[in-house]
C-alpha cells in the first residue's frame, strides 16, 4: 500500500517561528527535552482536524480553536492569540501537507501525473488594519492557500481586503511552465479541439487565456479546505453538443487555442482543487489521538457510563472495545501474555443479572427438580425446604442420593438459569493466571489501564493515522521495548496503521534498531520486515526563543547516523562514570 501523507509543515505555531518541515513514515519518532515543542506538531493536527470538522455556533468553521474534538481536555491551544508563535498575531500561521502522487486515483492522479509529490499549504490570519494590526474583534481566516509539485509553485490562491469577510480567495498566481500545466494545455489542445496535436507556440495562446482568467477566478472556502472553484462566464462560447469541440482555424489559430483554454481550464483547476482538498480531509478523518494521561475508568465495567471529551483521547473507550470486540480482546490478550508483555493477567468478559430477574428462571428450574409445574414455589413455602432436606432425606426404595446425583441436578439449573431470557450485561475483568482469581484493572496496578488503549488502537484500527503522547507512560523497561514490536506489527503488517508518537523512551527505539538488524541478517521474528524507509526519528530542540527539528537518519543495521544532540540518552554514562 502506497501512503499518502509524507510530511507535515507547520510554522509560526506554537514554538516553531520558521517553517518545519517533519517527514512522516510509518513509525515517526519525535524525540526532545521537555517543553521544546516536540507535541507541537500532533496539536497542529487536531487544529486542521477541528478546522475542518469542527462548527461554532454559525456552523462556520471554527479556527480560533480552544479546545478539540480530536484532543479531549489533553490539547487546550488558547485560540488563535496563544498558538500562533509568541503572541504575533499579526503574523500568519502555516500548516501543510506533502503527498506521494502515487496514492491518489482516478481524476486526481492523471492530473499530476507528471510529478511525484505535492505539497498543499494553508495560512492562518487575522484581518490586520492599516498599521499591520489586528482589527478589533478580528477572527482567524484563511488567507492563502499555495499548491506545489515537485517543491515547484503550481498555483496560489489568497484573500483580498475586499473580500475580507467573505469565504473567497482569489487565484493569483499559476506557473503556465509547470509541467502539470503544460500537460493540461496539451490534453485540452488535442481532446478538446479540432486540432490534432499541440504546437510550441500554442503555449502562447494558452498563457494569454490564462493572464485573462486569473483575475476572474475566485475560490470558496466553506471548512478549512477549499469546495469549489467558482467559475468565469464563457459568453460567445459555441459548442457543438455533439462533438463539445472547440473548431481551430488556420489563420486564427492562437485566439481559437485560447478560447478553449479560457473555456476547461478552469475546470480542470477545479477538479485539481477539489480533489485535493478531498484527499485532505480523509486523511484528517482518519485521525485518532491517545493523550499523556489516560482514563482510570471506574472499578466495574459493565458498561460505559458515559462518553466525554476524554473518551477517545484518554483511552476510555478502549475497554469498552475489548468488552464488546472478541477480536480486539484476543489478539490484546496475545500481547498481555508471558511471552509478550510478560503480565499474567488476561482479559475476560463475564455476564451479569439483576436479581430482580432471576427469580423466574430459578422457580422454574426448582420445579423442574420436583417434577411439578403446575404453579410456581414460593420462596418460603414448604416445597422448596423440601428441596433444601433431599440430602437427608431417603428415596422411596429406602436410597439415598449420590453426590453424582446431586452435581448433574445442579448442573442442570444452572444451565436452566444460563438460558433464560433474563437480560445480561458483558463485564470486562482480569483473570490472574497465576492463581486463576478474577480482579479488576484497579487491583492490578496503574500501568496495565496506561498500556491497553495503546493495545487497542494500534490493533482495533485499520489504515489509521495514530497520534500518540507517551505510549511508555507508566511501563517498566521490558515493556516499553515491547511496545516497539507492537507498533512494528500495527503499522507494516495487515493493519497499515501510521504512527507519530511523542517519547521519551529510549528502549521503545532501542527495539526498533535491533529490527532493523535483524531485518539486515535475515533473521526471523516473527514480525513484518523493518527497514530506514519505514522509520523517522525526529528531535527537537531549542534554538533561542524558538525551535527547531532535526532527522536523526538510521542506516540498514538500525545506528543513528549522528549522535543524539546535547548528549541525550546519555544520562546512564554520566550516572557511572561522571565526575564526584
């Protein structure tokens, strides 16, 4: 499977003045001293997430963002004021995409055949005055969207003060001597005309078509991507509804070239954008995030009592998964035994009944016992103590009842019970394996509720982009390295997860390292191959009042290129071996 999204950029947000640029990859590690911005990137996600999704009370999209759907309490960005970097509001913030061509299909993917990637940009701002500042009661925009293949501009799009309150950006710029274009031009030429084939100097009256139409052009923006390019009038257009083609003279050829670029060019930007901004906001909707701090649900988990912010993003909704997912809960207990994450515990749901329901079931089965069903057994009448007194009491021929007897009685209630119609509910509970005693999550210590909605959604997901804060939290050594093979698992074997996960931990990439050598020697593991391609290691540092991002490049046998800056990960050595 060939992914889309390659790389994020994001700047001027939070602590990133200069534009970042972060390549994603199947596993993305983004490594960093403590408050150097390394969850920056994540929240730039649940931003464009709740841009696009979210509506305040208007039903406009919602840019002057506090708290997210996505994010739950976990992500609190302030609004506009507090995320754009430093407080400069009169600054815009950027956030933007890379894409591999290779992905898309159908319309898209014949447009941008001839390049291997594109790159979608977006600028957050606020209507400024005269003087460059905000506008009293000012809220962030939109204000200009820049498309590029190949790192080269394709075409740019921005709002104009007279269009200051409306959803419209007017298109400003496009280079007619991108390979794209050129293509487009030659496909209109030789589809949409009468003309066979193009001619070098049909360019010229394709760039005089679209040195007109640009000022004509206006796109709208409803959400956080654009919907429409809104097209220009084509007054003394005369088509043949039969053949749609534009008739190409000889002595007028290069008006008759522009007239039909002037015509479907439009509408092939159009399409271009649109379907941009679709593949954009799928791969926003495939979006899931796991906060810092996960939900210690309550002791008993029956069911869900309710559903908050947190329920996602804190990892509540992971137990009702392996309650209600018989799948998840299996391979979960894959992970959770001793030559996984080395725990004895497992997951099993049981069924539960209110007493209130039981009586029926159980006076029919006492019943069934003393061959009488003409009418119920009070609960205190003489019928049942009778019941009670059959161990000592003798038999019509003067025998007693085996003990055999007695357990095939039993079992026969309690199967009458089993299969009554009372309603149940699925309880979700540990069993100690060791010693076979059922317990509940809060028995067993705080790091098995930290690990399992990692669990779940690495392995309850399926083509998923996962953002997580701290997988590791609350785990020993042993488990976080195991983690790495949960990850591997997840993200290059069938379920094709993406990961970005903002760590710490040294042993969860200590694992991934060892992968790849063995991935080298051809070792078998029992997990997907490994290798550089599938791995981004990122670390962000601070530089001054800003920060910056660094690749840390691994090779075939899984060493860093470069040494961690400033020494990290070498707290141990220095522990040892430092100075008194």
């Amino acid at each position: 499977m060939t992914r889309r999204l390659i790389a994020l950029r994001v700047g001027n947000f939070k602590a990133f003045a200069d534009t970042q640029r972060i390549p994603l990859k199947p596993i993305t590690l983004i490594f960093g001293p403590n408050s150097a911005g390394k969850s920056s990137f994540i929240h730039s996600l649940a931003l464009a997430h709740e841009a696009q999704f979210g509506r305040d009370k208007r039903g406009l999209a919602r840019l002057d963002v506090h708290h997210t759907e996505v994010g739950g309490s976990s992500i609190d960005l302030g609004g506009f004021r507090q995320y754009v970097h430093r407080g400069q509001t009169n600054r815009r913030v950027e956030w933007g995409v890379e894409l591999m061509v290779a992905s898309f299909g159908g319309r898209l993917a014949q447009l941008l055949a001839p390049v291997n990637t594109i790159t979608v940009t977006l600028s957050l701002g606020i209507e400024l005055d005269d003087q460059e500042r905000p506008k009293p009661g000012a809220t962030p925009r939109v204000d200009a969207i820049e498309i590029s293949a190949d790192s080269a501009e394709l075409l740019r799009m921005s709002r104009r003060r007279s269009d200051a309150q409306g959803g419209l950006l007017r298109l400003d710029r496009l280079d007619v001597a991108h390979p794209v274009f050129r293509q487009v031009v030659k496909a209109i030429v030789e589809s949409a005309t009468t003309s066979e084939e193009m001619r070098p100097e049909d360019f010229e009256g394709a760039n005089m078509a679209i040195a007109g139409l640009l000022p004509e052009l206006q796109v709208r923006i409803e959400q956080f991507f654009p919907t429409v390019v809104e097209l220009p009038r084509s007054e003394g257009v005369e088509l043949s509804p039969v053949s749609l083609l534009f008739p190409v003279s000889k002595g007028n050829r290069r008006e008759d070239i522009a007239q039909a670029v002037r015509f479907y060019l439009p509408r092939t930007i159009n399409d271009l954008v649109k379907g941009l901004s679709e593949v954009l906001a799928d791969e926003l909707k495939h979006l899931q995030y796991l906060g810092p701090l996960r939900s210690f649900p309550p002791r008993h988990l029956a069911f869900a009592e309710y559903e908050d912010a947190n329920w996602y993003a804190g990892g509540g909704y992971a137990w009702d998964v392996v309650r209600r997912d018989d799948r998840v809960r299996e391979v979960v207990n894959g992970w959770l035994s001793s030559d996984k994450l080395k725990t004895p515990y497992q997951l099993m749901v049981r069924s539960l009944v209110a007493l209130d329901q039981m009586a029926a079931p159980i006076e029919e089965g006492l019943l069934g016992l003393l061959g009488r069903t003409d009418e119920p057994i009070p609960f205190d009448s003489d019928e049942l103590k009778e019941l009670e007194d059959m161990n000592d009491e003798a038999s019509v021929d003067g025998s007693f009842p085996t003990q055999a007897d007695l357990d095939a009685q039993v079992e026969w209630l309690i199967g009458k019970i089993e299969t009554s119609n009372a309603d149940r509910m699925r309880e979700l509970v540990l069993v100690d394996r060791r010693t076979n005693t059922v317990v509940t999550h809060r028995d067993v210590g705080i790091g098995i509720s930290q690990v399992l909605p990692v669990l779940v959604m690495a392995y309850g997901s399926q083509g998923k982009l996962i953002a997580m804060e701290q997988p590791e939290i609350h785990l020993h050594p042993a488990l976080q390295a195991e983690l790495g093979d949960v990850f591997i698992e997840a993200a290059l074997g069938e379920r094709q997860n993406t990961f970005i996960l903002e760590t710490h931990s040294e042993h969860l990439i200590l694992r991934l390292m060892r992968r790849m050598r063995e991935t080298y020697f051809h070792k078998s593991t029992g997990l997907p191959s490994i290798t550089p391609a599938d791995v981004s290691v990122l670390y962000v540092e601070p530089d001054g009042p800003r920060s910056i991002v660094r690749e840390m490049p691994l090779n075939e046998l899984g060493e860093l290129v470069k040494s961690w800056p400033g020494g990290f990960f070498e707290e141990g050595l220095r522990e040892q071996f430092g100075d008194a």
